[in-house]
C-alpha cells in the first residue's frame, strides 16, 4: 500500500491531549511513522507492529487503550486480526484501508471493529476519532452519567426519555430503545444490523428498511433541522452514528 494520511503537515488541535498507550498495526514503516508522529504531539505513548501476528502479541502484552489496524498486514488478514482481538479484548479498533466499499466497511464493524477511515484521511479526523473512542471506553455502561447533553436535548436514562428545555419528548417505546442505543455508544458508528438485533432483538428481516423509518420519526423530535441533522449522523450503506456536539 502507499496510500498515507491527507494533510500531514503538523497539525495543531486546541483540545485536550491523548493521555492513552495506542497500539499501530500497519506494514508500511512510513505510514507507522506518521500517524505515530501524529499522536505522540498530542501526547499519546505509541507501540506499533509491521504484522498481524506482531500485533497481536503486542495486544496481549502491552495492553493497549486503543488499536489503529491496517486492514492489509503481510500474515494475517486484518479482519482476522480483528476478530481475534474481539474474542478477548474490549479495547477500541479504528481500521484503516484504502478500499471505499460499504460492503467492506459493514462487515469489519460487524466483526468488532468499533470505527473505520479510509485512506486518506487527515490528521484532525484521525485524532478526534482516537478521542472519542477512548473517552467512550473509559466510562462502562453501568456509570453513564444519569443525564447525556447533547445540544438542545437532554436523554435522561433515569426517567427514560428525552426532554428539551425541561418538556418531555414523545417518543415510543422503540424509539426510547433506539435512541438509548445510539446515545450510551457516541461516536460509535453502529451498523444498520447491530441496531437491528439492539433494538428489535431479532436477526431477520430488512433492517436498514426498518431503521430508516423510525431513524426519520426520532430526527423529526430530537434534530434542530431534520433536514441536516446533527445528532443522528448517517454512515451512507453502513449505519448510523449519534454525534454529542461540542460546546462552542
């Protein structure tokens, strides 16, 4: 492969800085080296691997906060390298590869991976995915906090509902389920078939058929402008994923 991040100029982001050990799964040294650079500035601690098998055995012995995997490593398969990982290991996978299929991007996220960029990519997406992924991964599920701010709207997983200025919204049962789903995974793009067995808790029928529909009902009480929505971003053939904004 010789494709390698867009816009690798030394890129300075006024946030707050990468306080994780990432592990980088990639046979290209130039591409190791720059996306190394990359997150050692903002101030991550770096180990990386040429092979599938290296990196595996740098997973298990280092135990890394977050892995960024080639999907075209020299031994292993990268999907096999994911999979493997997901069997015993939690931790975050962002994939990296210049194939632009949806197809291939669904599967990968149905095998455990938790993101996808396809090269290239620039240097701002890459760490502000890396920031999402581990700020997700620090708080386990059972220490949500009671409320989630996300613009105007406040999900309240105590009373169960979404509320905008203190007025509660209504929204069905399905989709109080769906948008719990979304909003306990931020930043987490979720594939049309993991929402589907999330909230319909079955494995047939057409799932992005079913989802378009209510992800349409919840955007037109939860989105400012469901015409361009910002909470409920679309991934076009792969799913959705549910967006907090940033205070200005």
């Amino acid at each position: 492969m010789t494709a390698v991040p867009a816009g690798h100029q030394r890129f300075v982001v006024p946030s707050e800085a990468i306080d994780a050990q990432v592990l980088i799964i990639d046979d290209e040294p130039q591409i190791r080296r720059a996306l190394a650079r990359v997150l050692e500035e903002r101030g991550a601690r770096v180990v990386d691997a040429a092979t599938g098998t290296e990196g595996l055995a740098l997973a298990a012995s280092e135990n890394p906060d977050l892995v960024v995997l080639d999907i075209g490593l020299p031994d292993i398969a990268g999907d096999v390298v994911c999979r493997e990982l997901r069997a015993w290991s939690q931790v975050p996978i962002v994939v990296l590869s210049a194939r632009h299929s949806e197809v291939e991007k669904v599967r990968l996220l149905d095998l455990g991976a938790d993101d996808y960029l396809t090269k290239p990519f620039g240097s701002a997406e890459l760490v502000a995915r890396v920031r999402a992924h581990l700020r997700r991964s620090t708080v386990a599920e059972s220490e949500l906090p009671a409320v989630i701010r996300a613009g105007s709207i406040e999900i309240d997983f105590h009373r169960r509902g979404a509320f905008r200025d203190g007025e509660r919204l209504h929204l069905t049962p399905l989709e109080w389920s769906l948008l719990r789903t979304m909003a306990t995974q931020a930043g987490r793009t979720l594939t049309h078939r993991q929402l589907f067995d999330a909230v319909w808790a079955r494995s047939h029928g057409n799932a992005s058929q079913y989802l378009r529909v209510f992800i349409t009902a919840l955007r037109k009480k939860i989105e400012p402008d469901p015409s361009a929505p910002q909470l409920i971003v679309t991934e076009p053939g792969v799913g959705y994923r549910f967006e907090i904004p940033r205070p200005a």
